[in-house]
C-alpha cells in the first residue's frame, strides 16, 4: 500500500471482571486483557505527513505536521492523529509517517477498541524517533488523548491493562496511584464474552451524565467531610449517614461506585485464593448495582446476564464496559466453555431476534511488537 517494509505493533482490548465506572472515582478496577488486538504497521516518509489508512475503512487521511489540528475532527484517525499531538505536545519530536491498521477489537462492543488503537499508535510513532516511555506513561498518553483530543472523558482503566495486561492473570489496578497487581486467573476457567449486538444511542450522553452525578455526589459529600477528593474515600456508613440529605439519584450513583470498590478489593484476593464461587457471586451482585443503582444497563443485557446463570459451567458473569448495551463477560469451566456458547447464543436470539457474537477466550499478554 505505501511501498515501504514497516515495523508493526499490537495492542489487546480488555474485558473487566470487576469494578465498573469506578476508575473516574479513583477506585478499584479488576481487568484483563483479550486475545483480541489492533495491529498499526508504520514507516517513515520523507514529507512533513503523517498519512493514515485501515483495513477496515476506504478513506485515507492525511495530515501536515506542520499544522496539525488541535483537537478531534470527529473521525476514526482522531485516535491516531491525537497521539501525534499529545507527544508533540510533551516535547516529543514526531517525524513523517504512513501508518496502516487493522482491528480485531469488535467495535462498539465496550471491548475498548479505542484503547488498543491508542496503545498501539503510540508504541508505533514513538518508535519512528528511538523514543521510549515506560508502559505506565503510554498509557497517561493515551487517556490524555482520548479525554483531551477526542473530547470523551474515560478513566485510566483500559489503557492501562492494554499496556500492562499479563496471559492468565487479571489486573488489581488502583486508578489514583497507578499502583497495579497481578492476579492469577484459575487456569480451569475461560472467559466468555457475550455481545449483545445492541448500542442504544444515548450511551455517550449518559455516561458522561453519570461521571457528573458522581462529582456532584462528592460535592455534597465534601460539605460533611471536607478531606475527601473522590468516591474512592467515602464508606457506606457515611453515605447512609446522609441518605435524606441528598437527591436520589445523587444517592443511588454513590452507593454502586463505594460498593464496587469493596467488591473489587475482595474479589482479588478470593480469586488468588481459587474460591471462583464467591468472585461469582460478587459479579452477580455488580451486575445487579449497575442495573439497579447506577442504571447503565438494558434490557438486551439483563437477559444475557440471566441466561448465562442457568447454564452448565457458569461460575459467574455480569455486563461489562460502559453499559446500555455491548457485552456481558462471564467465567465459564473450561470443559463447558463451547457448549455454553452455543447455548447462550441459542436462547438470546430465540427471544431478542438478534444473533450475537460470542467470544471464548483467555486473558492475555499487553502491548508490545507484532
């Protein structure tokens, strides 16, 4: 395509076990990455352009560093294109380059195929210069994009475990300090992740709207206990100390995001013990949360989550990403995994109409070459 050898490096998406919309709080999150990955092949040109195509698209996109845009233009290459900025920006010196990409992440299914894009454009533009961050750094990079050139305001989570992300372990990631564990993954088990094949459209909207119910929430906190600066440093206790104080939708936001944190903080350490039982069930109860207090979920997705329940195999399972659609994730016995695939997909089309997509698959290594 641009008559050039380039060098190519890989990026996975990610599927949360535990701890939704808790990153933007300063809390606990419990990821892995997937054997899913976008790839970005890159080489250098001798013009002052950085030109970027997909596998998956028609259009070509070119842009002169001399004057490249300050934020997003509303197109796929914003992804690409606001890594180019951002390194600038941090004094980085960014040369010509034609950058080709083909994504394996399903788009639109909350498996974070903006992440890996992120992720793998950085490792592939700084190699252009000999530069090097270190993981950590790449990802901050790439969230400072996505919230300052994309203009959408995700937490840390997904870039992180994109970086980082280790085979046959989940991620124990702490998204004030960046201090993050590695947590095995019994190796009886496999993920299966459920795509309900439905987005609704006020997904964006509604995010966002609940990330400003949780900042109120910790402005009318902040009046009772003046020390705290996020959900991530308030209890149960104190919150039901001043239900009748606040409005409850305030209240109910609140309570799902201190809740999560606990169960993420527990679920680590039952599943370093093996006991998949108890981490079953407090995927079960976060499913329940996110419908019923933080009010992200859907139709499409409480019925995955219901059928995957009654089925040989199922260990746990709940929706995961930002909701109003997308995926669910469940833990599955190996033996069963495929069975249980077939049949979930079986009794989901039989009552929405819809086929889904179904993935089986491991937590796997982060970023890197190839």
């Amino acid at each position: 395509m641009f008559g050039s050898p380039p060098m190519i490096f890989r990026a996975p998406g990610r599927v949360n076990l535990l701890g939704e919309h808790t990153d933007y709080n300063d809390g606990f999150v419990l990821p892995c990455a997937i054997g899913f990955s976008t790839r970005v092949a890159i080489s250098p040109r001798p013009d002052r352009k950085l030109v970027i195509r997909s596998e998956e698209f028609s259009e070509q996109f070119e842009f002169a560093l001399d004057h490249l845009p300050s934020q997003g233009t509303g197109k796929w290459s914003d992804y690409v294109l606001g890594i180019a900025v951002m390194l600038r920006q941090m004094g980085h010196p960014i040369s010509g380059a034609s950058l080709l990409v083909r994504g394996e992440v399903p788009i639109g299914a909350g498996l974070s195929s903006s992440a890996a894009l992120e992720v793998a454009s950085a490792l592939a533009l700084l190699s252009l210069n000999g530069s090097q961050l270190p993981l950590p750094e790449v990802a901050k990079l790439c969230q400072r994009t996505e919230n300052l050139f994309v203009g959408a305001r995700v937490g840390i989570m997904d870039q992180f475990v994109s970086c980082l992300g280790k085979a046959r372990h989940a991620l124990l990631l702490d998204c004030r300090s960046l201090a993050f564990k590695l947590i095995p993954i019994p190796h009886n088990l496999r993920l299966v992740i459920c795509n309900t094949m439905v987005k609704h459209d006020h997904a964006s909207g509604a995010y966002n709207r609940r990330r400003e119910e949780c900042d109120q929430g910790v402005k009318l906190l902040t009046k009772w206990y003046p020390g705290i600066r996020a959900l991530r440093d308030v209890s149960v206790e104190q919150l039901e100390k001043h239900v009748a104080q606040m409005p409850e939708d305030i209240y109910k936001r609140c309570v799902h995001v201190v809740r999560e944190n606990a169960r993420v903080v527990a679920g680590a350490k039952y599943l370093t013990d093996g006991d998949v039982s108890q981490f079953g069930r407090l995927m079960r109860e976060s499913h329940r949360s996110l419908s019923d207090l933080f009010e992200v979920s859907c139709r499409e997705l409480n019925l995955m989550a219901e059928i995957a329940e009654s089925l040989e195999g199922y260990c746990g399972g709940r929706m995961t990403g930002g909701g109003f659609g997308g995926c669910t994730v469940n833990l599955v016995k190996t033996e069963d995994a495929e069975r249980f695939a077939e049949q979930i997909s079986k009794k989901y089309q039989s009552t929405i109409g819809i086929l889904p997509d179904i993935y089986v698959c491991s937590a796997a290594n982060g970023a890197g070459v190839g």
